[in-house]
C-alpha cells in the first residue's frame, strides 16, 4: 500500500487531466454499453411497426448515434492524447526525481552499485511506470464499468442465465490472480537481468580503448553474451508464463460463449427466454469480453509498471549517508586552517584505512602527503569535503566542524585536481565554465591563462568552442589535465587537493602543468598527494602515511636527515638521477 500510496502521489499535479480523463473513459464506456439496448430497441420496438413509422423515427435514432460516436470519438482523441501526455509528464517527473535522488546520494553508494544498471532505471523502468500510469487507471476503469454495466444489464434481460455467466467469470479471476503471482516474479527478474545487460554495455563501451589494445573484443563479447543469455533465459520464463496466462483466459473466455448457447437454449426449451433475448445477450457478451481482455493485458501491464516502480522505490528511498545537519551554516570567509583530529575512517566491511589521524594545517601552507598506495592518503583528502563521513573523530575548517556546515558551501571552498580528469561532452569553453555558474568570457579566458592552455585554445580551429570528445577523448592528458586546472582557477577555492596530479605525465607535460599549479597554489591552502616527490620538496610539511598510520612528518631537509622511509623513498627515486 505504501508503494500505490507514493505511485498515486504523483497523479497530483495532474488531478484536473486524469479526472478528464477518466471522465471521457466513462463517456465511451456508457456509449458502447448502450447501443446494444439501442439494436434491441430497434429490433423489438421500433422495427417492428408499420414502414411510415419507421421512416419517421429512424433518421432521429441516425442522428442520435451520429451525436453519440461524434462525443465518443472526442473522448478517445482526450484519452490517447492527453491521457498519453499525462503519462509522458509523470515519467518525466520521476525521472527528475530520479537524477536529482542520484546526484544526493553518497560516494559510498556508487562504490557499491554499477552505473549501467542505475542507467536502465531511468531510461526503461520509467517506461513500463509511464505506460502504466496513462493505461493503468484507464484501462481498469473502463473494463470494470463495462463489466459491471453489462452485468447489471445482463441480469436484467435474464438472471438465470447472468449467474452462469458470473460462475464462469470467477473462475477466470481466479486464474488470472494464480498467474498473475508468477509473473509478478518473473518480471522483477527480467528487471534485473536487463540491468545487467546494461552494465555489461556501459563497462565495455566505456572501456573499449583497452579492450582493443588488449586484442580482448573475443573476451568482452563472450561476457555480454553471459549477461545477454541470462537476459533471454529470463524473457523465455516470462512469455512462457504469459503463453499459459493468455492460453488459460482465452479458454475461459470461449466457455463464456458455451454458457450461453447450452445454458440459453436449455432456458428457451423451457420457455424461460426468447430467442430476441438471447441474441441482445449474445450481443452484450461482446461488450463483456472486451473488456475482460483489456483486464488480462492490464495484469502485465500492472505487473511490469509495479515491478519498474519497485526498483525506482528502491533509488528513492534510499537514504543519502552524506547530508546537511538540522542546524547547518555556511562556510564563510573561509582562510584555509585544517585540522583533523583524533579521524578514523572504515568503509562498510570495517576494513580500517584511517586510525586516530591528527594534522594540524595553517592557513596559505603547502602540505606534501606521501606513501604508499592503500595508505589512506586519497581516502584522508575525500573526507575533508565530506564525500565519506568520518568514523570516528572530527576535521575542522578555521575551527568549525565540517559537519556542522552546509555542503555546498563546503564544496565550494575546496578544489580538487585528480590524476583521473574528468572532462564533459562538449566544448572546451563549458568546460572550464563548470568551475563557475555564470563565469564571463573574460574569467574563463583569464583562467585558461592561468593554466598555460590559452595559447593551445587558440591554436584549435574552434578556439574555445571545440569540442573535447567523450570524457575529452580528443585532448591530450596535458591538455585535459590543464582545462581541469583552469576550471579549479575559476572556481577560485580557499583550499586546494592535488591527487597525484602529474604523476601520468611526461616530463614536459609535467614541467608546463607544475608551473600551473605553482600558480595555482597560491595563497591557498594546498594538500598534495605525490608519488614524484620532485614535485614535493618545496612543501612547507610532508607526511608518510601508510597503512598503520602516519610515519614521519617534516619538511624535505629534515626528513632526508632522518634518513628514514620518506628519504628512502626519494633515494630509490633519484639515486639513477643523481649517478648520472
């Protein structure tokens, strides 16, 4: 109930169209109900009088029909236009509250959910719920009226014969909700499976520069074929069910019409019935039977939007790990001082990857941290714009609680520049503007300068509005990683995270970018993570991290005095170098 509830509340907005709507289903139900009494007006009253009686009255019930057809017809316009409209607008409505549910949820949820299935959410599931809601209410109005209706009028012309008729028809309900229980199940499957089948795609075409360096096409092809088999083994259950559904309702369906002719012609031998009646029933079982039908295909119909709006329930309900507290402020004038203290961090398994962690960071200061990979220095800079919560402990920003302030606000005062650049599909000029709602021509070509790529902007036959390519397949990694750059100059934060920034870059690459962060670490606060410990050694602190902890901290003179792991490090680095 609770699902129907929150599948009904999106009818809200639309509650003067759907009452439309249903209004114009009732319409043509009651029009196709009422011209069987109209043939049997005809035929028993009207028809049987003299020729100029007739004449006279049969052009009036013409143009009644006419006027009748005319409203009907109307009324299917409304109902497969707007009521299709309708429909078009609530997926359009859950989809939005779908992507916005996905942009709040946490890091912690997409480490554990793939993207293709999270893609098959939005795109086919909402179809099935959108073909649902437009068909759904309709269709099941529709068929109960003309059910009931033609009932009523059915016991009317003679209930001997309507209660057969009514025996034939709970056994035909209690075999379409026997059925319906198995395909309830094998529709949630299917939903599954086609999520797999996306995420299969999603991964390899994602991937395909590695899959073909790999030679791996074979390989890839064979695990879609997996997930594609998997799919299909899941599609032949379910129409084999939907064979024996069909099957079994459309033998009832025929024992309706041997009701009639054996129950009917046993009442006329006895003189119960007239043969008139019986053909005004025969004709009602038309009306009856269609409907029915239209309640057979609304059980896969309901079935396959119920399943859809489950898996869509699942995304919506789910609770975001990261939020804003009750009582939550913006960061302001923010002057970059960190402090963490006392932080752990453990994912959901409890593997421990931060244990009892305290740095002090001054405001302006370069912070270098260095160490092995799995120590816990990405995981220690994801925690600072809360994209993970804290374990256990606090970090401060000028001494405020970062849980206690608003995460735009958050977000807003730190920038990141990973190894891994992200750039959108489209020009270089949206782009660098995504560091800044509204950023002028002026600021983003300023940032570009700042990031050394102005001069290659220009070089490009577009300039600015070339197009970078999916993920920015058409630039370089200098090139993509100097725009990523430039979008964190726009963005103008108070404190800066570099994520192994250089450490895919050729050496000329790495020169030109260096020098661009250099810039652009100024008069921030800047915590940088780096395996090219070249890059590092003019930090005010570095700090060795690894996996139990921090080692060492010091600047570089002092830590290569110590001689211990941090120097280590640069000997195993540099020793080469330094020989020749």
């Amino acid at each position: 109930m609770k699902t129907i509830r929150h599948f009904i509340s999106y009818y809200r907005p639309y509650k003067v169209v759907f009452s439309i709507d249903l209004l114009c289903a009732l319409t043509i139900s009651i029009i196709d109900i009422v011209f069987p009494l109209i043939l049997d007006y005809c035929s028993t009253t009207l028809f049987a009088q003299d020729a100029t009686h007739i004449l006279r009255l049969v052009g009036f019930v013409a143009l009644g029909l006419v006027l009748l057809y005319g409203l009907r017809s109307v009324c299917r316009y409304y109902v497969s236009a707007q009521g299709h409209i309708m429909g078009a607008r609530m997926e359009s409505d859950m989809r939005r509250d779908l992507f916005e549910q996905y942009q709040r949820l946490s890091f912690s949820y997409y480490d554990r959910h793939n993207t293709g299935i999270m893609m098959s959410r939005v795109t086919s599931d909402l179809f099935d719920i959108s073909e649902f809601a437009h068909h759904g209410p309709e269709n099941l109005f529709i068929s109960l009226v003309k059910v009931v209706g033609s009932f009523l009028i059915l016991f009317f012309i003679n209930w001997k014969l309507g209660l057969a008729l009514l025996a034939v028809t709970i056994v035909l309900f209690v075999f379409s909700l026997f059925q319906n229980k198995k395909m309830k199940r094998v529709f949630m499957d299917n939903r599954r499976k086609i999520g797999e089948v996306n995420a299969s795609l999603q991964d390899s075409l994602a991937g395909i520069r590695v899959v073909q360096s790999f030679a791996n096409e074979d390989k890839e092809r064979r695990k879609f074929e997996m997930s594609n088999g998997r799919y299909l083994d899941s599609k032949i259950d379910n129409y084999r069910i939907m064979g024996w559904y069909y099957g079994g309702t459309n033998f009832l369906q025929g024992l309706l019409y041997v009701t009639i002719i054996v129950c009917g012609g046993y009442l006329i031998a006895k003189g119960q019935m007239s043969a008139i009646e019986l053909a005004t029933f025969a004709l009602y079982i038309n009306v009856f039977v269609s409907p029915l039908e239209i309640l057979i295909e609304f059980t896969e119909m309901f079935q396959k939007g119920f399943s859809g709006f489950k898996r869509f329930e699942e995304v919506i309900d789910e609770i975001p790990e990261i939020t804003n507290a009750p009582d939550a402020k913006p960061l302001s004038d923010v002057k970059g001082v960190i402090d963490f203290e006392h932080v752990g961090f453990s994912y959901e398994d409890n593997e421990t990857i931060l244990d009892d962690v305290n740095i002090h960071i001054k405001a302006g200061r370069k912070v270098a941290l260095v160490g092995p990979s799995g120590g816990g220095k990405t995981t220690l800079c994801s925690l600072i714009p809360r994209f993970y919560d804290v374990s256990q402990g606090r970090i401060l920003i000028d001494g405020k609680d970062i849980r206690a302030v608003t995460l735009e606000s958050l977000r807003q005062a730190v920038g990141i520049v990973q190894q891994d650049v992200y750039l959108f599909g489209g020009t270089i000029r949206e782009n660098i503007a995504y560091g800044k709602d509204g950023a002028s021509d002026e600021e983003i070509v300023a940032a570009a300068k700042k990031a050394n790529i102005h001069d290659f902007i220009l070089s490009l036959p577009d300039g600015y509005d070339s197009y970078v390519g999916e993920r920015g397949t058409r630039l370089s990694g200098g090139q993509k990683q100097r725009i990523a750059i430039a979008r964190v100059f726009l963005k103008d934060p108070k404190i800066l995270v570099l994520d192994e920034a250089t450490s895919a870059l050729d050496n000329e690459s790495e020169r030109v970018i260096q020098a661009a962060l250099d810039e652009l670490a100024k008069e921030r606060t800047c915590i940088t993570i780096a395996h090219r410990l070249s890059t590092i050694k003019n930090a005010d602190e570095i700090i060795v991290i690894d996996d139990e902890g921090i080692k060492e901290r010091g600047s570089h003179d002092e830590l290569m005095a110590e001689n211990g792991i941090y120097a280590n490090y640069y000997r195993l680095q540099f020793q080469d170098r330094e020989e020749r």
